[in-house]
C-alpha cells in the first residue's frame, strides 16, 4: 500500500474569520510577534497541509527599511518595502489580511493610495546587505533618489525635478505656481537674450557676404554683369545692407564697409 504524502498543496486559503481567498502569490500582511509592530509583509509561494490539516505557506518575506542593514534614509517612502532573499515557512493562520505591492512605476500612477497599498523597486539581500539594483536615477540639486511622499516641482526647460525646499520655495509656493524654471535654466535664457547675433548666423552672414564680395569684386566679375560702384550705387547697397542688420553689429559693420569702400576704389 503506497504510503500517504504528509503533505500536499492546496490552491488555496480563506483566512480566518473572513471571506479573503489567499493564492499562491498574493501579498499577505502577517501577525507580528510583537503587538506593537507593524505587520509584516511577505508573498505567498506555496500552500499546504499536513496530515493533521494544519494550514502552512511558504513566503519570501518583504522588509521595511529601517529592517534592512542601512536603515531608513530620506528617500524612502512610508510604503516603500525590499524583496528579499529570506524564505520561510509560517502557519496561515498568522495571515492578517491581503495587501498589494505594485512596482514604483505603477504606484507612482495611482489616484489614491489605499491603507494596503505597498511598493517596491528594490531587491534585498539579507547576509550582505546588497541592493538589486545599486543604484538609481537621483533628482534635484540634493541628488536624491525619488521618494513618492515628497511633493515636486518640474523644471519647464530642462524637465528635471526639484524640491521646493532646494530651491527656495513653500509647498503653498509650490503649488500656486504656474510655471517653474530653475536657476541653471534661468540664467541660460538671460544669458542667450544678451548675448549679441555673431557673424556666422543666417540672413546677416548671406547679407554680408554678398555685399562685400561685390565690393570686393572688379565690376566684370560680379555676376557675369558689368556693375558701375559710383556713389549712388554705395548709397543704395548701403541702405538695403543696414536694414536686414542689428543693431548691435553696427560698429563691426561700419569697419567693414569703410574697408571695403577703400578696396573698391583702390582696384
């Protein structure tokens, strides 16, 4: 007679006193050993019985930070858990209730964050202290990773996040603004209004190169067409020239036009 397994799975578990089905990776809150801790949080791997029907999951345990070797830092969320690599075996009835651990990215978009609703963007290993991964983007002039409880303002121009307080601002500041550049940015565009057109660009270079090469030029060679640079011809070139020019190039462009009135006339 074959001999009966001490153990077998089950689909399922209906914790105690509730109607809450718990299946094989639901995120569980668990009775802590101590009455004035938190629950703690695991996922569920495995469900079984033994042969006296006693309930037992197998779980991979969640840990908070300030559980974790490091402890909390400032850019931990009050939601914010670690996978770990700590795998045990507890009794399913010490299952408080379910609860949901989204990725960041999906917790990020939530409407309302409900009393069980957890994330995680780290994995944590246990005997090292190690994180997976080691590292993360990092934001405002603190250079800190993003922690979903802190309310932050985006740059318009360079889309980078900030802190109202790095910055200077009240949330009531924060939050009556209706567009936010940051202090690099702002001093780029002041310094790109004051900043005189050089030489190089569009209309004027083309402008400017024309003019002085037909100056430049003997009158046969400009063209294919003979041209006669008498004083009226300066006087009107001169005109059309000044017009498509700013001011702020006047000085360069005088010296330029009296070097050219003088190479002309010297051909």
């Amino acid at each position: 007679m074959a001999k009966r397994p001490e153990k077998r799975n089950l689909p399922l578990h209906i914790i105690t006193g509730t109607t809450n089905v718990v299946r094989v990776g639901d995120c569980v809150l668990m009775r802590p050993s101590e009455n004035d801790k938190a629950p703690y949080v695991a996922r569920v791997d495995k469900i079984e019985a033994d042969k006296n029907k006693h309930t037992f999951v197998h779980v991979t345990w969640y840990y908070r930070p300030e559980e974790s070797m490091g402890g909390r830092r400032e850019f931990h969320g009050s939601k914010e858990l670690f996978l770990s690599d700590h795998h045990d075996v507890q009794s399913a009835y010490t299952i408080e209730g379910k609860c949901t651990v989204h990725t960041f990215k999906n917790y990020t978009k939530l409407k309302c964050v409900g009393p069980d609703d957890y994330y995680s963007r780290f994995e944590y290993k246990v005997a090292t202290g190690d994180f997976i991964p080691d590292r993360v983007a990092v934001y405002c002039k603190c250079e800190m990773p993003y922690n979903p409880d802190d309310l932050m303002v985006q740059c318009e121009h360079c889309k980078d996040w900030y802190h109202p307080g790095c910055v200077g601002l009240t949330t009531e500041q924060t939050k009556q603004l209706a567009e936010f550049v940051c202090s690099d940015c702002s001093a780029s565009l002041k310094k790109s209004v004051n900043t005189p057109v050089p030489l190089s660009s569009g209309k004027v270079l083309t402008e400017l190169a024309c003019f002085f090469s037909c100056c430049a030029k003997a009158p046969e060679e400009v063209s294919g067409a003979v041209v006669k640079m008498d004083e009226d011809s300066f006087h009107h070139a001169h005109q059309d020239f000044v017009q498509c020019t700013a001011l702020e190039l006047m000085p360069v462009l005088f010296i330029y036009y009296l070097i050219s009135v003088v190479s002309c006339f010297c051909q």
